[in-house]
C-alpha cells in the first residue's frame, strides 16, 4: 500500500533541513534530517530521525506547472502554490509519521497548505501534528509487539 501526502508553497519560499527541524521542534515535534536538506535540490529518499526513531520518507519537489492537476486538489487556495513537495511511503507508521512531521514544519516555515489525497481534504497544522503523534503512537505499539 502507497500513502502520498502533498504541501503546496507559495512563491518564494525555500528551506533547509536544519530550518524544517527547527520548526518541527517549536512544534513539538523532534526531527532531524541530513544537514545537506534543501528544498532547492531534493528528490528520492531522504533519510532522518523522529522521536529518535530512523525514518525516512521519498520526497519530489515539483513546479506548479509540472502538476497542475495536483494543483487543483488544494482548491481555493492553490491560486498562491507555485511549488508542491510530495511524500510518499509504504505501510510503514514512522515513515507516515515523518512525513505528517515535515508537512506540519512546511505549513509554519514556508505559509504551506497540506492536502491527503488518502483522504480526499486539506489538512490543518493542528491535523497534520496529530496525525504525526497518532503515527508514531501505532508505531510504537508494533515495536512493542
């Protein structure tokens, strides 16, 4: 099973790992990634740790106009997305869980807007950080099985 997440980002915004850490961290949130992270030139699996737990999650940038119909999915909102970082991962609960992380840091760092297509609907930052401690929760159940 494949889980996709997706941030739309208005124009001109740009971040590193340690900025996306940062703000995950006033959050609440504890995240790291390799210090080399950058928006700018990602794509592929980007490995990281959340809750001290390895994760990692396959990640693509891509110009609106490559995705215009991923694009439509933010409705109203998607006039301002010139970008959009997709997440994607298997059935793993920290994968998810790092994924809902990232997302949530992107929604206060750079004015992103979240959608679940899973879901079919725009996720709050509030969602997003619960989606994140409900993850990780189940995960940490399955490690204790």
């Amino acid at each position: 099973m494949s889980m996709e997440l997706l941030v739309g980002l208005p124009a001109g915004t740009t971040t590193t790992g340690e900025a996306i850490a940062a703000e995950a961290k006033r959050l609440g949130l504890e995240l790291s990634f390799d210090e080399y992270f950058s928006l700018d030139d990602v794509g592929g699996f980007q490995p990281g740790r959340l809750a001290q737990i390895e994760a990692g999650i396959e990640i693509s940038v891509y110009d609106r106009a490559e995705v215009e119909d991923l694009v439509e999915l933010f409705g109203p909102q998607a006039e301002g997305i010139v970008r959009v970082v997709a997440f994607y991962w298997g059935a793993s609960f920290v994968e998810g869980a790092f994924a809902y992380a990232v997302a949530a840091a992107l929604i206060t760092a750079c004015k992103g807007i979240c959608f679940d297509p899973q879901e079919d609907e725009q996720l709050s930052l509030e969602q997003a950080v619960q989606a994140v401690e409900g993850l990780l929760s189940e995960a940490r159940k399955q490690a204790a099985d």
